[in-house]
C-alpha cells in the first residue's frame, strides 16, 4: 500500500512540474477581430544582436544613481536634447558623453531604455502603427 502512495505522490510531482511546461503556446501569432475586419500578427523571438548590452547596462546604472530620470525620459525621449536637463541629471550627461548614439537610441527606441510612462507618447497606440478602436 505504501508502494501505491509513493506511486501516486511521484507521479503527482513530475505532473505539477511538468505542467506549465505542456501547456506553453508555441505559436506566436495573436488574433485580433474588429467588426468585419480579422488581424493576424505573428510575433519573433526579440533578439539582441543589435543592442550595444553593455550600454544599456550602463543606462541602468544611470536610472540606479538618479531614478527621476527614467520617468522624465519615458514621458519625453527628447529630453535627451535639453541641455538644461542635462545640466540637472549628471550622469546622464556622462552616459551621453560615454555614448555618443545613444541620444538617437533613446529618441528612437525608448522602450529599449525604459518602462513606458502613462501618457508617454511612445506608448501609444498610433506612435506602434494600431489604430484605436473606432
């Protein structure tokens, strides 16, 4: 009788730990419908064969020293051109210093940087190319 316990408790473990694994969706595609109009999009892996890493380690070391920064930029990426702002947060300026593209980097691809912010325009809808529902 024993043996049946050990059994089931066995059998109940590789189930519990086995689980989440068989249930993951291998497709990345996501279906969306909007009236008479049906979208499909299919979503890749993101990569990082085009991130400078260590420069994006290096921005987190920047939103570690001054944590204001990173909600000031995520609101507006253009900040990186405030030379006024840049006069306040310093080791931005020195992030920039160090890193030259990364003004464009952020301006461009924030969401690489940062979380977005509530009302950042980046965030939006029309800023990804989707157009709200009518």
């Amino acid at each position: 009788m024993k043996d049946t316990y050990r059994i089931f408790a066995i059998a109940a473990m590789l189930a519990t730990v086995a689980s989440p694994a068989l249930a993951q969706d291998t497709g990345r595609a996501i279906i969306e419908k909007h009236g008479n109009m049906t979208t499909e999009t299919e979503f890749q892996p993101a990569g990082t064969s085009n991130l400078d890493i260590q420069m994006l380690k290096d921005f987190s070391s920047v939103k570690q020293s001054d944590p204001s920064v990173a909600s000031k930029l995520a609101s507006k990426p253009s900040l990186v051109e405030d030379q006024d702002f840049l006069l306040k947060h310093p080791p931005l300026q020195a992030f920039l210093d160090k890193y030259p593209n990364a003004r464009r980097e952020i301006e461009t691809n924030p969401g690489n940087f940062m979380q977005p912010q509530s009302g950042s325009k980046w965030a939006s809808h029309e800023a990804a190319g989707i157009p709200r529902d009518q």
